[in-house]
C-alpha cells in the first residue's frame, strides 16, 4: 500500500518555479503501510557489493586508485558494509583488501570468501571487520560445481564459523542458490550455523528466479528456525526484473540487510541496485533513509561506477535517468504545476534531482507552455497562451521540436503580439 503522498509536494518546483499550491495535501488518505512486527523496512542495513559481485560484471576493471575512491564514496554516503573481492582471488585483490581496510572508513569491511579453511585465514589477516563465506547448497552446484554433500557443508561451515569467530571477526554463513536448494536442508544447514554462533546468516538468489511471495515465504521460515539475534542477510540476481521487490519483501518478512551494487553491476544483468533499493525504501520509510544515506551524492556515485566500467547511466534508471522527472502529457503537466505529489511519489529535490515539465511536443497542455511563457519572463493572457499552444501543436505535428525551437516560438509569438 501506498504512503501518503504529502511529503513529495514540499518542495514543489517545476522547471525552477516556484509552485505556491504545491503544499495543498489531499483530503484523505485511504492506503497506509500495515505494520509489522518482524517487518526491518524502517531498519535495514546495506552491505554494498559494487567492490566484490560489481566485479563480476563484464566490464569490470577496478585498478586500486577506483577501488579507494569507490569505497570512499560509499562510505561517504552512508552504506553499513562495504564488500570486497577475496583475497585468495588475485595478489592484487588481497593487497587492495589490505588498502581498504587501513582507510579508516566509516563502514565496515568485509570480505567474501568460499567455505574453506585456506580462504578464511587469508580472509582475517588482511584487517576486515568481517568475513561473508559462501557455499553452494542447490544440487546443481553440489553435483556440478563443489561436488560435496550437505554433511560436508555443515561441517565445513561450523569449522569455518568458529575460526573467524576466535578471530574476533563478524562471520556471516551464505548458500549460493538458496531458492534451489531443499528446503529441509537449507533450514537445517541454517539452525546448525546459528548454533555454532554465525553473527548473519545470507540467502541468495543466485540465478534470479525468485519471486516476492517466495522470498517473503523463506524469509519468514527462516525467521522462526534460527534465533532472534541472528541477522539475515539477503542477496538478489536480478534476471528476471525481481531484485528491487524481493529485497524490499525480504525486509518485510524479517530480513536485516541487503546487498546491493552500484546501479546493480554483478554477474549477467546483476543484482539489486543501490539507487533504485533507496527509491523504494524512502517511499516505505522517509525519515529513516534521508537519515542515513547522503541521497544528493547518488548520481556521483553512479557516474563514478558508470565511467570505471564503461558504460552508460540506463535512460530509465531509477531517480536519476535523464528522464525520471521528467512530466510530458498535457494533463501530467498540469497537475505536476499544481502540485507535484499528484504524479510523482520521489521527490527529485531529496536526490539533488531537478523535475523537469516537457513543453515543446504535440501533447503539451497551454498550462506547461503557460509556465515556461513565465520562465521566459514574458506575460501573456490565459487566451493568448493557448494561441500560442494551437501553434505549438501545429509545428510539433510535423516534426520533433527541441526547447530551443519552442522557446524561438514563444518569443515570436510574443513579438507579433507587441507589434498588435
Ligand atoms: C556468485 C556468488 C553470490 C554469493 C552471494 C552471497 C551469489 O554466484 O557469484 O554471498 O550471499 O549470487 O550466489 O554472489
Ligand atoms: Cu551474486
């Protein structure tokens, strides 16, 4: 259910105007988020990946100097953890691991290893805070990639779990491809963890066919199999459109922290993106996000990432895509004008992001073309504006018109009416 949309019309401006209606709160509001007990919406933290699963996103080099300076800015900005490629993955990973660490950042370093012995001693002598360890349990991995069975793995991981714990280091115990494995097993595996003292415990949809009523179903199992300290962990591929949705359910069954990445870099498509994660969580729980997270610096970070690999910030990215405040119909246009909650639940001013109301197309309104007469600094009556939109719709009827070309329109126009 959606909040309450008063909160997006404070800072009602359009195209730089000011919007004096802008405050006006609807009469009544008939959807309001149930509360939950168990629900983490207004509570979660955010372990980021961009440095451990954006790596294995297929244009990925990250040369030290972008590894600090991408770790910087997350921390700057506000995220809990931020996740580092093993250091039993290269010489290099191992020593940048060690550069992070000594940055005295905010955020806690953790890095993730497989389920093995030789992986967690060189995982606690680099200077993390944590380990996340991984091992898959679905029987595709455990016949075609590790090969062990589920009694190996629990073995394995209480051997693991109590090394880093005598370390004094956070430890969290993850299954690759939870949503594939048995169920059984999986709980069981999870109760044998928690009792050897695991701090997290991780769930991951490593291949990205998990949907909402499935994780919110696991999550809530789970919840009630391990003990109430232990946190949980949730992990989201992004294949099939579902990443954003099944963190947030995650969060509402009982999880406690979700990965995410950098505009959701990682294997394939990737998983769960910080921006968009952030989209949704500041509509479920306002004050709690702008509390933590440095919201204005998020483009930054995402032209940052963007530039290391190469490639372009998507047309649709959440919040700041080119055209993610950007209000076209004439009648969106008009209510936009009016007050900005009627067509937008983000307010762009939380993000650093400006809405824009387009008013050079064949659907434009008089009211758009209206405001941007008044940007222009030039005055017209109501009927002479609406003059000027009939010509505007004319021209855009023909061909696509730029702003510079409608604004040469509007001060013709003006022009012609002067010399009246
Ligand atoms: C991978 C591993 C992982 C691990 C997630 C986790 C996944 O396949 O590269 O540690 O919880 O998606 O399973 O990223
Ligand atoms: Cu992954």
């Amino acid at each position: 259910m959606c909040n309450e949309p008063s909160t997006n019309g404070q800072n009602g401006i359009a195209n730089g105007v000011e919007n004096g209606a802008a405050d006006k709160k609807p009469r009544s509001v008939p959807y309001k988020a149930i509360g939950d007990y168990l629900s983490n919406t207004g509570r979660f933290k955010i372990i980021e990946s961009t440095l451990r699963e954006g790596e294995q996103f297929a244009s990925a080099f990250f040369d030290t100097e972008t590894k600090v300076k991408i770790a910087t800015a997350l921390s700057d900005f506000g995220v809990d953890y931020i996740e580092l490629t093993s250091p039993a993955a290269s010489p290099q990973s191992r020593a940048d691991c060690e550069t992070i660490c000594k940055l005295g950042l905010k955020a806690k370093i953790l890095t993730h290893v497989r389920c093995t012995m030789e992986d967690a001693k060189l995982a606690v002598e680099t200077g993390v805070d944590g380990v996340d360890v991984v091992i898959g349990t679905s029987s595709f991995l455990r016949e075609f990639s590790h090969g062990k069975d589920m009694a190996y793995i629990t073995k394995s991981a209480i051997e693991v779990i109590e090394f880093v714990k005598s370390k004094g280091l956070e430890i969290r115990f993850s299954s690759e491809d939870s949503f594939r494995s048995d169920f059984v097993d999986l709980l069981a595996l999870y109760k044998a963890v928690d009792e050897a003292g695991v701090d997290r415990v991780g769930i991951a949809d490593t291949v990205g066919c998990a949907s909402p009523r499935t994780v919110y179903e696991l999550i809530r199992t789970l919840r009630g199999v391990i003990s109430s300290k232990t946190d949980i962990e949730t992990h989201f591929h992004n294949d099939t459109g579902c990443a954003i949705a099944n963190a947030f359910v995650a969060l509402e069954a009982g999880a406690t922290h979700v990965d995410t990445s950098v505009l959701g870099i990682g294997e394939r498509n990737g998983i769960t993106p910080l921006g968009g994660f952030l989209a949704r969580m500041i509509v479920e729980d306002r004050d709690y996000v702008l509390s933590k997270y440095k919201l204005q610096k998020l483009k930054e970070i995402e032209d940052m990432v963007a530039e290391a690999v190469e490639v372009n910030v998507p047309f649709n990215n959440y919040v700041t895509g080119f055209c993610s405040f950007t209000h076209k119909a004439g009648i969106h246009a008009k209510a936009i004008l009016n007050n900005p909650s009627t067509y937008e639940i983000l307010n762009p001013a939380d993000f650093g992001m400006t809405r824009y109301v387009h008013f050079a197309s064949r659907i434009t309104g008089w009211n758009a073309i209206k405001s941007r007469v008044e940007q222009l600094g030039l005055k017209m009556t109501d009927d002479q504006v609406k003059a000027l939109t009939a010509k505007i719709k004319e021209l855009a009827d023909i061909r696509p018109l730029a702003i510079d070309d409608t604004d040469a329109v509007i001060r013709s126009f003006h022009l012609e009416l002067a010399d009246k």
